[in-house]
C-alpha cells in the first residue's frame, strides 16, 4: 500500500501550529491599534497653514441614515464625483461628513443632493 508523503502526522501537526501563529500576531496588532475613531474625522489634515491662503473650503454636512462602514463609502464614493470636491471624510458613527472643496467651483446645495442620491438624507452642520 502506497501512502503520500504530504499526508502523514508530521507535515499535517503544522498546520494548527501555523494558524496559531498567524492568529496571535493578529490578536497582538489589533490590541497596539488605537481604540478610537476620533482621528477619522479630525480636521487638522485641512487646516490652514496660518498666513497662507489656499482656494480650498470645508464643508461640515449631518447625514442620517447610514448605519455601516459601506454606508460610509457609499456616501464618500458619491460626493466624491461632484464637480469641485476634493476630499470628503464620512462617519457613520457620527453621522457626518466633512468635503473638501475648491472655492466656487461646487455648492452646498449640489453635495446635499448628491448625499440625497445615495439615499440618505443630509443637511449642512
């Protein structure tokens, strides 16, 4: 009878070992993250250097209705195809949505909308 090498007790023994292994560097990386959410939406990215002007706007929107972080992305992937935005940072645990604009080139009214067109419901801050 001809067996396979592969299939014996020794090579097979490895395998919980490994996943072990995988599976405890993830626990350790996860726990040295940080715990809060607060960074995602903080602002200083956009700040203004002071003494420098820039054509860029922030606009602060409340959005309702998204419960998930693929609520989030959809919201983000939306305003994100107006004419003008640059950036958009969105939170579905707080419920907003800071965008980045060029002055003048996109309103209000326009990212609200496309907000809308998701389907969700937003307002300005």
């Amino acid at each position: 009878m001809k067996t396979n090498k592969y299939l014996n007790f020794g090579y097979l023994s490895l395998i919980p070992v490994t996943f072990g292994i995988i599976i405890s560097t993830s626990v350790v990386n996860a726990a040295t993250l940080p715990q809060d959410n607060t960074f995602c939406l903080n602002p200083k990215p956009y700040e203004l250097a002071e003494g420098k002007s820039t054509n860029e706007e922030q606009i602060e929107l409340k959005v309702k209705g998204m419960t998930c972080g693929a609520c989030s992305k959809t919201v983000k992937s939306a305003l994100l195809k107006v004419a003008g935005v640059k950036d958009a940072v969105v939170s579905h645990e707080e419920g907003k949505a800071v965008v980045i604009i060029e002055k003048g080139k996109a309103k209000t009214d326009e990212i609200i909308k496309a907000v809308e067109n998701a389907g969700f419901s937003a307002s300005k801050n």
